[in-house]
C-alpha cells in the first residue's frame, strides 16, 4: 500500500493529499487560536468574487479565465473551500487512475500525463462540489447584492478591448465594498474600451453590461485603480 502511495509516479497526488491534510491542520489549530486559514487566505484575495453567467465563455475573448473561474464556483464557495476539494480530487482522481492501469498493465503512466489527466478531470468535481458548498455555506444576505445595482457604477477595464459584439472584463466595487468582474461592452456604436479605461455602466442584458467612457472621473472609486 505504501509502495503505491509513495511511488515516483504519483508524488504529485501525494503532495496534493499531503496539502490539503496539512491545509485542514492549520484550519483548526487558527481557529484554535482565532483565526483560521480559510479567513487568511480570503482576506488575500479581495478579488476573487465573480458575477457571471459562463453557460457558454466565448473561448476567443481574452477574459477566458475569468469565465473559467466563475464556472469553477469562485466567488460563489470561499476560495479556501475550492482548493480542499481540488486537491482532494486531485490527489484521489490520481491514485485511481494510477491503480487502474497498474492493475491491468503492471505498470504506471508516466508521471506527467497522469497529472495533465487528474488536472482536468478534477475541474468537473470542483464545480459539481462547489455548487453543492454554495448550497451548504451561510450567506450574510445583508451583503447579497442584485447585479442590477452596478448600473450607475464606475468600472475599469481590466482585460483586452472591448467593442460592440466583443465584451471585454471590468471589475467594480459595490458600496459594501466588494469587488465583481463583470462582461462590459459600449454603448456606441463608434466607441471602444481598452484595459485601464475607466467606464460608466448604463444599462444590463442578462450578464452583459453596455457602458460609455467615464470622461469626468468622479464616480470612479479610488480602490478601482489599486
């Protein structure tokens, strides 16, 4: 047993095993002493909440990732929630796998493939864990904000150009302070956005915020440029 779990062949499922255990020792022993790691490590990452509707991510758009990200549940389940669960199934996906074709080959895959595969096969299990956390989790419903309210709010964008037909990511701060990545493109048709620019959004369609240049500046929260 220990051969297997130890073989060279799968010492990344057995680091991934080893963090999360060690992630959940921290876990107790900050709370234990007031402040667990799951509360640092979201306080380390103040962007993570993402508002978006990613059924169908153009995969052409720079912002991919952030499409990505909200598919995985970011901003919906605590960040220190997702990484537990991919690194346990990672680390679980991975022996299987690894059990599986020893016990009809003899032998293992070669370390880096069986890596890539339990890598991809883990994302479906992050979401599908992720949504049923989502469930679970307390909400602070004081703070739940309806996407509704970003219109009048100052956004910068913060990745590729957006035209009309051709969304880019802008991020913005809600007024409890909490910041959302959300699909902008202009309102206009002769008008365009590039990363930095500061925006004014005007109206909502599902997840996509149409939006005219902010030429004043004095809606733009401060934060938003950090």
């Amino acid at each position: 047993m220990f051969e297997f779990i130890f073989a060279p062949e799968n010492l990344p499922f057995s680091v991934a095993i080893a963090l999360m255990l060690l992630m959940a020792i921290f876990e107790v022993v900050g709370l234990m002493l007031g402040a667990g790691l799951s509360q640092v490590m979201d306080s380390l990452l103040p962007d993570i909440d993402i508002e978006l509707d990613v059924d169908a991510p153009d995969i052409e758009s720079p912002s991919v990732f952030v499409a990505l990200l909200g598919w995985l549940r970011v901003g919906q389940v605590p960040a220190y929630a997702l990484l537990v669960v991919f690194l346990t199934s990672y680390g679980m996906i991975g022996y299987a796998v690894q059990g599986a074709v020893f016990k009809v080959f003899g032998m293992f895959l070669p370390t880096f493939i069986a890596g890539i595969g339990a890598f991809f096969l883990s994302l479906p299990m992050v979401r599908l864990f992720g949504g049923a956390l989502a469930k679970i989790i307390p909400k602070d419903e004081t703070y739940a904000v309806s996407e509704d309210k970003f219109i009048g709010r100052a956004a910068v964008i913060t990745l590729g150009k957006a035209v009309v037909g051709k969304p880019a990511s802008g991020r913005l701060k809600d007024h409890y302070g909490t910041t959302h990545y959300v699909m902008v493109e202009p309102d206009q048709e002769d008008e365009e956005f590039v990363q930095g620019d500061s925006v004014i959004l005007v109206s909502r369609n599902g997840p996509l915020f149409k939006a005219i240049h902010n030429t004043k500046g004095v809606l733009v929260d401060e934060e938003l440029n950090n």
